[in-house]
C-alpha cells in the first residue's frame, strides 16, 4: 500500500508542506495529546476529588 491510500488524520504540518509525516512523528504528535489529556482529566478529578475526599480515602494508593 503506498502513502498516498493512507488516509491522513489531523492536518498537522507534515499536511501542509505537502510532504508526509513519519510514523514516529505521528506517534510523539499522537503521545503528547495523550499527555495533555491526561494531565487535564487528572486535574479534573483532582479537583473532584478534594470535595469528597473523605469518602475513597480508604482506597487510595497515593
């Protein structure tokens, strides 16, 4: 299968240029939004968790 029958995803600046994207590029792109996902959904509970603290404390592993 050549690059062009690959669907791209995204238009990031590989898409641009006109030119592809390498697979490990595609990979850190694709890590760092996990990255940040995770770090706002940590956040998110985060501040979930302060209000009911009191209640999954016994269940908690730090």
């Amino acid at each position: 299968m050549s690059e062009e029958t690959v669907p791209h995803q995204g238009g990031g600046a590989g898409a641009a240029t006109g030119q592809p994207k390498g697979l490990l590029q595609q990979m850190e792109e694709l890590m760092a939004a996990l990255n940040a996902d995770l770090s706002a959904l940590d956040a998110d509970l985060q501040s979930a968790g302060s209000a009911g603290r009191g209640a999954v404390e016994d269940g908690e592993t730090g």
